[in-house]
C-alpha cells in the first residue's frame, strides 16, 4: 500500500493516541542489522536506539534463526504453567 493508504488506515482504525511525530513520516518497510528502507527501498541508517535493536540491529541472522527455532518448538505459553526455557532465562540473568 502506498503511503496515503497506510495513513488513512491509521486513522481509521488505530487509537488517536498512537500517534507519530513528524508531518510526512517515513514508512519502513524492512530492516536489515543497522539499516532501515522505506517503500521505495531507500536505505537509512537507523540511528535511533529503539527497543532491543540498538543491540543486535534488525533481523539480525542469528536472532532470527534462535526465534524462528523457538516458534517451531512452541511460540506462547503462559507463565501458569511450567515451561523450562522462563526460568533457564531468569537463572541466566
């Protein structure tokens, strides 16, 4: 969809709480380790430090195939009942 279509979806059915914060923002469309490319493959180096890329870039291969491996074994389950992997993870930390 182009970018006048992804906006008037926004406005239609998101909260218009979620907001964004410039007049014309870019639409990302996929990321690879540290870059970000816009709908017309632009590329753009994410220097923005968001939520866990800041660490590993965007879809880094050996995060993808640990997640892609984990969805194959089992994607969610809640914490009331047991599962290994939560606390192999707390006892890590």
């Amino acid at each position: 969809p182009s970018v006048e279509e992804v906006e008037a979806m926004r406005k239609a059915y998101m909260n218009p709480g979620i907001f964004h914060y410039y007049k014309k923002p870019l639409m990302i469309v996929e990321g690879k380790m540290q870059y970000l490319y816009d709908e017309k493959g632009r590329k753009y180096l994410d220097a923005f430090g968001g939520i866990v890329t800041v660490s590993v870039g965007h879809c880094h291969p050996d995060v993808v195939r640990a997640t892609n491996d984990q969805n194959n074994l089992l994607q969610h389950t809640t914490t009331i009942y047991m599962n290994p992997k939560v606390a192999d993870y707390c006892k890590m930390l």
